[in-house]
C-alpha cells in the first residue's frame, strides 16, 4: 500500500515513525510546506517523491491514501480533495474548526465510499482501551470522567518546540479529543454542554484558559480543564471515576486510583497511539470497512464544540 504524508512537523513525523513498523506500507511521497526542508525529511526518511503541492501527490495513480498533518484550517479541505482524487483519507485530529465543513467532509465519504477517517488517538491509547475493554465487559461504569489538559503555549509553537505557521485552538483541537472520547466511553451522546473562556491572548487571538461541563442522556459527567497558561506538568490527565474503582490515564500510561500502575503492554500490538491509528487506517482500507474514528463516528463531538462556540460568542 503506498500512502501520502502531507505535514512535515511534529504529528507527521510521529506517523512516519508509526508507519514505518507497519507491514507492507510505503510512504511514496512526502508534502510539506517549505521545500528544502521537506526533501531533507524526505531524505532521512527513504521517501521517493517530496513537494510542496498536495495536487501534485494526488495526481500519483499508485497512490492508495493521504494521511493529513497540516494546521487545522486545511483539514476539511484537503480531506475532501483526497476523496476527489479517489484517496482514502486519515486527518489528524481536528476534522474542522468550522462544523458545516466537518458535515461536507462526511458527506462526501458517504457519496464516494472511501475510507475517511479522523485522528482521535484517545481512542487507540491502550491505556484507554483497557478501560473500555472493562466497560464492554460490564465490569465498570463510568459516573463521571474529570480531564486536565495542560501545556505552557505563550508564543506560537509547535509539540515539537518548533515555530508554527498557524494557531493552535483549546475548544476545536485538544477540547475534541476529551468530548470524543465521553461519548466513545460512554457509549452516549452529550446531551448538556456548558463552556467559559478566559482573556484573549493579544498576539495570539485565541482563549488560554477554558472550563466545560458535560453531561449525557443517562447523567454521566465530564469536567475538562483546558490551559495554555499551565507551567507545568504538562499534558492531558483523564481521571475515570467509575462504580467499581477510580482509573487515571496519561497517554499510554494508565494508574488505579491508589496510583498503581496497571500492565497495559499486552492490549495492543504497540504502546504507540499514533501506530495504533494507522494500523486501523491501513486496515480499514484493506478490509474495505468503517474505521473506528470515522468521520461519521466523530462528527457528534464537533457539533457540541460549534454549541460550545456559539456559547462563548454571546
């Protein structure tokens, strides 16, 4: 199978490194943003054909699917323009920043049947899945999740350290990936939403701090805690208060509530999320079947965050 990566920064070269453990997979061609660096990556990586015209890939006849990395407000976009070109698509996580265009996206992978899917890695950290294999199973039940994502972004700066061309966003990006995953959990949808924002940052134009609520259908909770202004520790704390036991996960890490740390190596092939997603991906394509993390499937999650928008702008 030979697959596009466009998106040269952090997340791209995490899928390069995911893609390359996984069998009978080619990256045939690398699109970037700025040329030089783009083949140097290219280089580095064995990867045949770089450019900085997403078109130009597409164009490739042996081309099977574009996993996107670009910034946020390409993604449906581009996604749609895959689809156009016969391309199965992964974006990464967000889908949109604007929901009509997450709607047209789903649209047209129901028009074209390709496989579309969106890069919501909560749902294939294994140490999520330990906790919804357990729910499935009926051993626990989730009373409500409480979520901590935490960074220290004062100037516009990529995961990587590194200076980045567009601006990062606490609702439509790193708010998704909690929503998504409630309602995955769960198994419900969000039925109440309420969001508050703090000061607009005046260089960057976005919130740095966020709060919301969430409950579904049959009263289960979320709280999550959104800051750009955390100096640290950083990243994202998700904290399952169940009937039978507390479970608190880090990426790939997962504790008990006494802060035990639970074996989670044995749930997956790979403690990688990224690699876990691809697999699925490529799988998915292979199988000729819906992915976990379809566009379908995630599309609920940015309907509360435009309700979510619609209540900040008042």
């Amino acid at each position: 199978m030979k697959i596009a990566v466009a998106g040269g920064g952090a997340f791209g070269i995490k899928h390069l490194e995911g893609l390359a453990n996984i069998k009978d997979v080619e990256v045939a061609s690398l699109v970037g943003r700025r040329i030089e660096p783009t083949r140097e990556l290219a280089v580095k990586w064995k990867i045949k054909h770089a450019t900085i015209d997403l078109n130009e890939t597409l164009a490739m006849k042996d081309l099977d699917a574009v996993i996107l990395c670009t910034p946020t407000q390409m993604h449906a976009t581009q996604a749609m323009a895959c689809m156009r070109a016969g391309k199965h698509v992964q974006v990464e996580i967000p889908l949109c920043d604007v929901y009509t265009d997450g709607e047209a996206v789903t649209r047209m992978q129901k028009e074209t049947g390709l496989v579309a899917m969106c890069g919501h890695t909560r749902r294939f950290n294994p140490s999520h899945q330990w906790v919804n294999q357990r729910i499935k199973k009926g051993e626990i039940n989730i009373q409500h999740m409480d979520v901590q994502t935490f960074f220290f972004r004062r100037t516009n700066i990529n995961a990587a350290g590194g200076p980045r061309s567009w601006t990062d966003h606490l609702l439509w990006h790193h708010a998704a990936h909690t929503i998504d995953l409630f309602q995955y959990q769960t198994g419900e949808q969000i039925v109440a939403a309420n969001a508050l924002q703090g000061p607009i940052h005046p260089t960057l134009g976005i919130a740095m701090d966020m709060s919301i609520q969430m409950k579904t259908g049959s009263g289960k909770l979320c709280s999550l805690t959104l800051s750009f202004n955390n100096d640290g520790p950083l990243g994202t704390f998700f904290r399952y208060i169940c009937d039978n036991g507390t479970y608190i996960a880090s990426y790939d890490d997962l504790y008990n509530g006494k802060m035990e740390k639970i074996d989670v190596s044995k749930v997956a092939v790979s403690m990688n999320g990224i690699e876990l997603q691809d697999r699925e991906f490529i799988a998915a394509i292979r199988e000729k079947r819906e992915p976990n993390s379809s566009v379908a499937q995630v599309l609920s999650c940015y309907k509360v965050m435009h309700d979510l928008e619609q209540q900040l702008m008042k």
